[in-house]
C-alpha cells in the first residue's frame, strides 16, 4: 500500500522554502527540483483544525478553501489573531513596514519584531522596509494613520501579486519606491508617541524567491481534487505560491491547496511535469516542460 502523506503547510526557514509534513518532516522547495504527487482518489480534503489542535469532527472543506478550516475552526483560529485585531494586550514589540509586491503594489502592515522577516516571506513580498517599532496597539494606530494618508491597503490579492513575478522593474525602481513612502510616512502627523521610527532600510528577496528570468504564468491552480496528479519543476517560490513548469505551461500552485488531503507518490515515481487538477489559465497556454525522476513525494 502506498505511503499517504498530509501537507502542514509551507514555510520559511533560514535555508529557504520548506514545505512540512504531519509528523514534523519537511522537504526543501530550491530552484530546479522536480516534485509530484497524487491525491488519494478514495479521499476527501478535511478541516486542519486551529491553533495545532486538529478538528474534532473532521469536517470536509472546499477544494478552493486556502485555509482549509472549517466555519468553526476558522473562528477559533481568528479569535487569536493578531491581524484579524483580536488581541489588545500583547506585551511583545511589534513592527509597523511597508512592502512591496510590484509597481504601485504597496501595502502597509505590522508583525512581531520576534518573528523577524517571516512574515513578509510569507506573504510573497519582494521589497519591505520597517517603519517603526513599538507596543502592539501602538503599531495599529500607525498602521490605520498610514493606509488613510499615503492610500496603501493593508492587504493586496495573491492574484496580483503572482501575475507581475516575471516582469519586475530593477532594485534601484523597487527601493526607490518604498523609500519615497517610507519619507512621506515619518512626516504624517499622528504618528503615535511610543512608537519609535526607524530609518530607511530596503530589504530585497528577489534572488531568495528566485526571480532572476522567471517565466510569465500561463495558468493557476485553482483547487487539487480526488485522484487528481500534480507535478513539475520547481521555478521559483513566493510567499506560499510554487511556479512550476509543467506540461500546461508555467502554473502557479498556492501551496495552501495541498492543506487537508491525503497525498502520495504518483504511480511509478515519476513526475514529467503533468498536471490533471483544475487550472485557471491566465493567457495562451505555454508549453513549459519539466522533466526529471522524483526521489519520493518531494
């Protein structure tokens, strides 16, 4: 019987992408490396619970879910959220930043100064530099005097942001950008008292997300199902989205798909780049390959 693996999730780590496994193994996402698996045909994608508690009941959630929980799980999950701003008395220091995704993509947000640069490996930015550090509710205030005044939203759709990855203006344009908000942002007023200003300090991942000749998308997973078959070489690694080149093209997977189902290795261990779950196509489909022999699921 063939081995049946679940997805944690993909991570950051100091070496990289890691995508993790229930049980606490995780495999590397570098540039180059061929990966492929199959969705257990008799299985169904399931709640992954909240908070590293699993779901009691184990409720089956949507396909196109990238959080994989269900109406309750999700709510507990939420009710201890920083950003869903749930919370008021969090003792740690935060960072209030701004990051950049691609010309006029520009958001404004915070994150724990003990998290480091994680959360803005996560979320798939190319260029961030921090505003300023302080007490959590501090960093609020700041972060809604900014999205009022400069007009950057604290959220930008992974829709947006994956579609510009491969036709991406210099360094000199993507600092450049950041440092003439970074300017107009210490000069607002309102700017809260505790919260200590930091200066200008461009911070880049285009060569960690390996962006450097990215091919544009032809298309982009829009959900894994029963039976279905995944496979490809891996391009790059943003935030939670793998670009890969399969027998469709250059296809984006949100790594957040893979969460609540049983995956293997596809029959034979193979992978050739084929791909036999729903994909949204972006523009004529490519011919992309992506060839190689897997060692294992990943």
């Amino acid at each position: 019987m063939a081995r049946v693996w679940r997805c944690s999730g993909l991570w950051w780590s100091d070496d990289g992408p890691l995508l993790g496994w229930e049980g606490g193994h995780s495999s590397a996402l570098p540039r180059g490396r061929v990966v492929a698996f199959g969705v257990v045909s008799e299985g169904r994608r399931t709640c992954v619970g909240a908070r590293g508690n699993a779901c009691p009941v184990r409720v089956g959630v949507s396909g196109r879910s990238t959080g994989a929980r269900c109406e309750e799980c999700a709510r507990l999950d939420r009710a201890h959220s920083v950003a869903a701003d749930t919370i008021a008395d969090d003792p740690r220091p935060y960072h209030v930043y701004l990051a950049w995704f691609g010309p006029g993509m520009v958001k404004v947000g915070i994150t724990a100064v003990e998290r480091g640069t994680a959360r803005l490996l996560e979320q798939g930015a190319v260029c961030f530099a921090w505003l300023g550090r302080g007490p959590l509710m501090a960093a609020r205030r700041a972060e809604e005097v900014l999205r009022a005044a400069l007009k950057v939203p604290d959220r930008i759709p992974y829709a947006e942001k994956r579609v510009v990855r491969a036709d991406l203006p210099e360094l000199e344009v993507r600092a450049g950008e950041l440092a003439g908000l970074h300017a107009r942002a210490h000069r607002l007023h309102g700017w809260p008292e505790s919260l200590e200003p930091v200066a200008f300090q461009a911070v880049d991942h285009f060569g960690v997300f390996g962006l450097e000749g990215l091919p544009a998308v032809d298309g982009v997973v829009s959900e894994l199902v029963a039976g279905g078959v995944v496979g490809g070489e891996v391009l790059a690694v943003a935030g939670p989205d793998l670009h890969m080149a399969t027998t469709r093209g250059v296809v984006v997977l949100d790594a957040r798909l893979m969460t609540g189902w049983e995956l293997t290795a596809p029959v034979g261990g193979g992978a050739g780049g084929v791909l036999t779950v729903p994909v949204r196509e972006l523009r004529g489909r490519g011919t992309g390959g992506g060839g190689g022999v897997q060692d294992g699921l990943f």
